[in-house]
C-alpha cells in the first residue's frame, strides 16, 4: 500500500508519486497533482494551456500554483508502464495509437508562439553538450521525452502524456526519433525489456512513422538524426552523472553501457531501417 500523508494547505491527503527519482516532491492531492515550482513551470502551464484551447484534451490541465507554492495540474488517470516494459506494452498497435497521440499534440501545437520570456527545462550540467545541433530549426513546441513514464495507457493503449519538463521548441522528426528510441526501441537487444529483445526493430520502426503519416522527407532523415540524438544521449548522460546524483546512480546502473552499445546498434542496424521506411 501506498504511504499517505496529510497535505498541510487543506488537510486532505497527499499521496506521494513516485516515477524515476528525477523530480522528488511530486504528490497527489484528489483530482490533482502537486509539483515543486521550478524556473520553466510559467512556460510549461502556458504551453498545456494552449494545447487544451486548441482541443488536445490528453495532457493535464494546468490550474497555477497552490497556497504552498506549488505548480497544480490535474491528475491524469490511467496505468503508466513500468520498466522493464511489459509484453503487452510490445505490440505494434501500442506504437500505432502513441504515433497517433503524437501527430494530435503536434497539431494542437503548432503555430503556439511561446512567450518572449519563456524558460525552457533541462537536464543537469548537460548545456555545453546541448549546444550541439541535433534537431535543425525549430517547428514547435513538443514534449520531447516520450519515456514509458510520461505515457499514460488506458484499456492498453497511449491515451495521454504526462510531465512536460523537457518540453521546448523542437522538430516533428526528433518527437519521431525521440518516441522511437523509448519504444522500438532503438536500443542493442541486450539492453532492451525480455518482450522487447527479439522483435523486428525495422518493422517496428516502420509501423510507427506509417501511422504518424511522416514524409518522404522526414523518413529520409530519420535515421541520420535518430544517430545524432542517441550520440548527444550519451554524451549527456556522461555530463549529468558528473554534476547529479540521480543521473550518476542511473549512469553506473546501467546507462554507461547501454548508451555506447546503443550507437554501435543504430550505426550497425540503420541502413535496414531506412531502406525499410524509405520509399
């Protein structure tokens, strides 16, 4: 059972989130959820608030900040996969309904101008390898974190998407890559959840970008980005683990392997993907 607490700003209780240790003091409070308010929180309520005027309804509702100072959103229900995936999270109509959840939230987003003193979120001690270019110019704002822990599954498929701390303005092709390196995933099968491990990664690959209705364009150079992405992914995990103690207790628990295996995979195993999305 969950421990439970007293909320000290209106008495009823709190239960504690718990997800991968990266934002500690997350709770929820009925119908809603208590974050701590960071410098990005202003631009990130603005963004979800737009998203919901457009009609994109599966992310919270932001609703300001509480009498303690903290952020206030609504609680999203659903089932948030744990890692390692689970074999009913592997099947390709997952990958189908997140590439459809995705193409929704583009639509809702584009054409948002963020405001002129928008802060954007990041990873800790990872801004000189950001500096990199990576995504080319920006087409929106999009989440860019598609982890099995920012989705919410109902009756087992995505319906929603949680915790837009490292949303920023971004391309359509890296949301594809970013999605697809968590649940392909683009990933040596070493590193991969048992369900995921013996799967067709190019099939996979395949049936995701179909149902996104990517372009010829955007199918050309998914695998030359997906490369530059998972290289700057493990440069950035070095650099968090070298200023972050969540990020170095995730980098000797496995990261430091999993990320150079992963570049000598997509390096090895990218041009059967591209011939495989490529027209």
């Amino acid at each position: 059972m969950t421990d439970r607490f007293r909320d000290e700003h209106d008495g009823r209780p709190a239960e504690p989130l718990v997800g991968d240790g990266v934002t500690p003091g997350i709770v929820r409070v009925g119908d809603t959820v208590r974050r701590p308010v960071r410098p990005f929180t202003a631009t990130v309520q603005a963004y979800l608030a737009h998203l919901h005027r457009a009609g994109f309804t599966a992310a919270p509702v932001p609703l300001g900040v509480d009498g303690q100072g903290r952020e206030v959103l609504t609680y999203v229900p659903g089932d948030v996969p744990r890692e390692p995936l689970p074999a009913a999270a592997a099947g390709e109509d997952v990958l189908v309904a997140l590439a459809q959840l995705i193409r929704r939230l583009h639509g809702a987003a584009d054409g948002w101008v963020p405001p002129a003193d928008a802060v954007w979120g990041g990873i800790p001690g990872t801004a000189a390898v950001d500096d990199v270019p990576v995504e080319g110019e920006p087409e929106l704002v999009g989440h860019r974190d598609y982890c099995p822990g920012n989705v919410v599954f109902r009756e087992g498929l995505p319906a929603s998407l949680i915790d837009f701390d490292l949303a920023r303005p971004t391309t359509r092709l890296y949301e594809i890559a970013n999605a697809l390196y968590w649940w392909v995933p683009l990933l040596d099968p070493r590193d991969r959840a048992p369900a995921f491990a013996g799967l067709d990664a190019a099939r996979r690959v395949s049936a995701f970008v179909d149902a996104y209705g990517a372009t010829g364009r955007q199918r050309a150079e998914l695998v030359p980005l997906a490369t530059r992405m998972i290289h700057r992914f493990h440069r950035r995990a070095r650099a968090a683990a070298a200023s972050d103690p969540v990020f170095r207790r995730m980098w000797e628990e496995g990261v430091r392997d999993r990320m150079p295996r992963a570049e000598a995979w997509i390096a090895r195993e990218g041009p059967a993907i591209a011939g495989r999305i490529t027209p």
